[in-house]
C-alpha cells in the first residue's frame, strides 16, 4: 500500500509528488494519457504564464534552472539582485483584454517585495513543465503509472482503494489532481457549486487566407475578443453565446470561421485548421477540498475561464499549501487540524480567483453596459493604483492566509530574505523543512528550535536586509507563520512552531 495515490500527472499531480516525494512519503501517480507529450502542451497551444508566486515554488525547491532551460528562457532575472531596492515588474497582462503597462506598477506599494532570482513570472508551456517536475519526480523516487484510467474509488476510517485499469490500488491517501471534469471529484461525493457560462472560447492553430484583416494582438470588439499572434498562426476568441456551443464536439473549420468572422467584425478566411479546442467561463469549485481521506487539488477542485491566466498557478499554490501537512499527517506527526487547514487557507484564494475571472466576462460582454463599465475601468487601469491593483492580484503578491497574526507579514508569501554571507531564504528551503531565521542579536532561537530540527531548519545571522524584523518562521510552502522583533519572543515562537510542525521531538 503507498502513503498516497496520486490521479493525473499534469502539473499539479507532478508537482504535488515532488513535494511528498521530497518528505519521504510513497507515492503513486496513476494517469490516464499513455504519453506525456501532446501538441496540446507545446508551445503555442500549451504556452501558460506562470506567476511570479509559482515561479518561487520552483526556485524554492531547486528547480528554477531547470524550468527556465525548458521554457527556452534565459536566467537573467531583470533586477540587480546585489541591491534591496525593490525593481519594477516586467510583465503585468491584461484585464479584461485591456492590457497593463508594468512601468506603472507602483513597486513601494507592493507588501515586503525584495530582489530575488525569482520576482517576476515566467512565459512557459505544460511540457516544460511537466518534463521539469517529472524528471525531479522520478529523482525522487515517485512512480507515475501511464495509461490507467480511475474509474472507482471507495475508502474506509483506515485506508482508499482505487480502481484503474482493471487493477485496484490501495494507499493511506487519495489525491484527485485529474483536470477539470476529474472523476475523483464526482467518485468521492464532493459538491461542485458555481455559476453557468456566458462565453465560449475557442483557441486554434490555423492557416488564414487573409491575414491582414485580423490584426495581430489581443483585441476586444463590440462582438466579443480575438487574439491574434502572426508567427504561429495561433489564433484565440470568445463568442458571447451563452456557452452554447456543445463542448463534446470538435469545432470544424466552418464553425470557427463563423464565429472568428462574427467576433472580429471581417470576412477572413480560415483555408487550414491543424488543431482547435473550446473552453467556457464556467466558474465552479468544491465545497470543501477534503473528504475524509480523499483531498482535491488544482482543476479538479476549481475551474474558471483562462482569463487572467491564473488556473495553473492556482493549482500549483494548492500543491504547494499541501504537500508538506499531507507529509507530516502521512508520518504521524501534524498537529491537530493541519490538514483541514489546507481547506481553510485554499478554498478562500481560490474563490478570489473566480471571482476575477467572473469580473472580467462581466466587463468583456459586448452589451452597452459593459462597454460603459470598460470606459471607466480603461481610466482606473491608466492609473498608477489601478496597475498596482492589478498586478498585486494576478501576481499573487496579494494572497494573504488569516493564520490569526495582526502583524502585516504572517500568512503572507516570504520575501526572499538575505543572510549578511548572501545565503537566501529560498536556498534554504530545498529540502522541503520549514525555517527558523533568526536576526536577534542572542541568536535566542536557536535553543527552542531544536526540537522540531527535522521539521525546521533553524538559521540565525546578521541579515542583509532585515524589514526591520528580528526573526521569522517560514513554513516549507513560504508562509510566513510567525514574525518576531529585535528581542523575539521565544514563548510565542515555540507556540507557533507547535502549532504548525507538531510536538517537539526533545
Ligand atoms: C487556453 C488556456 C490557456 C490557459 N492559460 C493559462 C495560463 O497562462 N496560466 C495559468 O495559470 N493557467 C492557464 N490555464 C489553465 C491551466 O492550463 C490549468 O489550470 C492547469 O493545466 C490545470 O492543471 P491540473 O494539473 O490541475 O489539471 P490537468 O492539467 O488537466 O491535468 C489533469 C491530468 O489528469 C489526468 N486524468 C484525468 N482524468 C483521469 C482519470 N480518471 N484517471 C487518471 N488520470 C486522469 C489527465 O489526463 C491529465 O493529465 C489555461 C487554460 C486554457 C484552456
């Protein structure tokens, strides 16, 4: 029997394994797909932007180099990271389709924002990906079983079973991370709540007879949105029908040349589709990530439109949230309600999440009443604040966990914070531990830190730049838990270092 059976190996099933593959946990990855490449995750059609947020998870667990050789990105992080001033982005989309100028983003606003080697987010595709974190798997000793379908699952107080492929599967755990329309969440009971479509979007490599009557770019039309890259005959748009189009159906060429016609307002001329899919604005999610002992992870916890680009790095921050308490539940040494917290502290980001897609389909409707609402936001995004705005949300920078601390820093992602000698906090996190920085003068954690040394890397030095802190506790997922000043507090640090990693050891 494994620790934990993973359904689906995309991103998030990949990325989910390597975290508890890293705390020593068995694990099972059961997928239905025998091949793991498909022109659906090269690039174009594949091409997704990873947030800065996610990007951090990679070069918090070592993978940074990797991730950028795949996606063909040089490792030029755009800021000189030797100083502590704070750099502006360098990409900040779109809302709406109305696209953000990064120059604007007002970078003194944005919460405990240092220089690190990942600050800014990362142009990839699902291959890259998925080849990165299935090569850091099978370093880790994961097995990924190709080709299985899971079409059952039952589980008791003790244990899940699995049905895939004519076999069964036994594990302590379940985790569905298989996709949008996940068999695992239906199987397992959850309840998925949400709100039906008003668009339905098409995106397509195709050969167009006459090029120049699409511009190239994104644009919003009285009728809808057309997306247009020149190099690759890449071409995406959203049609305001309700959703109506039947998704079990492939778009014939004839269909999408309808509505590319309606949406951008031409005549143009579809001579060639080589591969086209449909997506809506559907926006639903689970009540609950948790059921006994099957849990949801990415896509199968939530859907929503592309819009924003948020879907993967939602994913992987639920991956992120619950590798390590899954880990420790597995080892019989997670506090009491560790794992519900990743119910708590996911389900709420996620609803945000919808909610901003939900605004944008509400904007983007080619009604006069949208089109009035985008006049003022096209104001409110020419704005310094309403950039920042935008940014701080699509970023990640303003995810923010209630963990019950006022100080403005815990339940937020660390910054990157630096050691006097250049050690960074995201070199430190490697092994998947949790870690103790301490500034103080007395180094006065040091003692209290030793009983959870398996669960948490204690460090103490002069730092860098301290944020006028004196310690902090990051949990391994990059949570700020606890933040001390110039004398910590040890009673309060043991406190929380009990509450997140368990009893102490000594
Ligand atoms: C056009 C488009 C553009 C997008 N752009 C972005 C972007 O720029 N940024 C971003 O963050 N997000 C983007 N997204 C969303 C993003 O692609 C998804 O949110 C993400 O891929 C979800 O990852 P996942 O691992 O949860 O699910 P999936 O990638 O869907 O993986 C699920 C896996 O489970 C397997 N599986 C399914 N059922 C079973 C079963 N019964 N048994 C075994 N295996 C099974 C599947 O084969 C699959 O491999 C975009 C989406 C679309 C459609």
């Amino acid at each position: 029997m494994h620790d934990v059976v993973i359904v689906g190996a995309g991103p998030v099933g990949l990325f989910l394994a390597c975290e508890l593959g890293l705390a020593g946990c068995s694990v099972l990855v059961l997928e239905r797909a025998p091949e793991g490449r498909s022109p659906w995750k090269a690039d174009p059609l594949g091409m997704r932007g990873l947030s800065a947020a996610s990007v951090e998870a990679f070069y918090r667990r070592g993978m940074l180099d990797p991730l950028l050789t795949a996606s063909g990105v040089d490792d030029d992080p755009g800021t000189d990271l030797d100083t502590d001033e704070p750099s502006p982005p360098r990409g900040v989309s779109h809302f709406a389709g109305m696209m953000l100028d990064p120059a604007q983003v007002d970078v003194t606003a944005l919460p405990f924002r240092l220089p690190g080697p990942a600050m800014e987010g990362v142009m990839t595709s699902l291959e890259a990906v998925e080849t990165v974190l299935s090569e850091r798997a099978s370093e880790l000793g994961v097995e990924v079983r190709r080709g299985v379908t899971v079409s059952a699952v039952a589980q008791d107080g003790e244990s899940v079973v699995v049905q895939a492929g004519g076999h069964e599967y036994g594990a302590r755990w379940l985790v569905g991370c298989d996709g949008g329309r996940s068999a695992v969440r239906g199987l397992a009971g959850f309840e998925f709540v949400g709100t039906e479509p008003q668009f339905t979007g098409y995106v397509m490599l195709a050969a167009v007879a006459d090029p120049e009557k699409l511009r190239p770019g994104f644009h919003l039309t009285p009728t809808g949105m057309y997306l247009r890259t020149p190099a690759e005959e890449y071409i995406g748009m959203l049609e305001f029908d309700g959703g109506a189009f039947d998704r079990s159906q492939r778009p014939t060429r004839e269909h999408l040349q309808a509505v590319l016609r309606r949406v951008s307002g031409t005549d143009v001329t579809l001579t060639d589709v080589r591969l086209a899919s449909s997506f809506t604005d559907r926006a639903m999610q689970t009540t609950t990530y948790r059921q006994g002992r099957v849990l949801l992870a990415g896509d199968s916890a939530h859907i929503h439109s592309p819009l924003g680009a948020q879907g993967l790095n939602l994913g992987l921050g639920d991956a992120v949230n619950l590798g390590w308490k899954l880990a420790a539940t597995v080892h019989g040494h997670a506090s009491e309600g560790l794992l519900d917290s990743y119910t708590r502290e996911r389900l709420p980001i996620g609803a945000e999440v919808l909610d901003w897609t939900r605004a944008q389909a509400a904007a983007m409707r080619p009604d006069p009443h949208a089109q009035a609402i985008q006049g003022v936001l096209r104001d409110l995004l020419g704005t310094r604040d309403g950039t920042t705005y935008v940014f701080k949300r699509t970023s990640g920078s303003s995810n923010r966990y209630d963990l019950g601390s006022e100080h403005p820093l815990v339940g937020r992602n660390s910054p990157d914070l630096r050691l006097e000698d250049g050690t960074r906090l995201g070199d430190l996190m490697r092994d998947g531990r949790g870690v103790a920085l301490d500034f103080s003068l007395d180094r006065s954690l040091r003692r209290s830190a030793m009983g959870w040394e398996s669960r948490m890397r204690y460090v103490g030095g002069p730092a860098r730049n301290d944020l006028g802190l004196g310690a902090v506790l990051v949990r391994p997922d990059g949570t700020v838990a606890w933040a001390g000043d110039r004398d910590p507090d040890r009673k309060a640090f043991e406190q929380v270092a009990g509450h997140w990693f368990g009893a102490p050891q000594i």
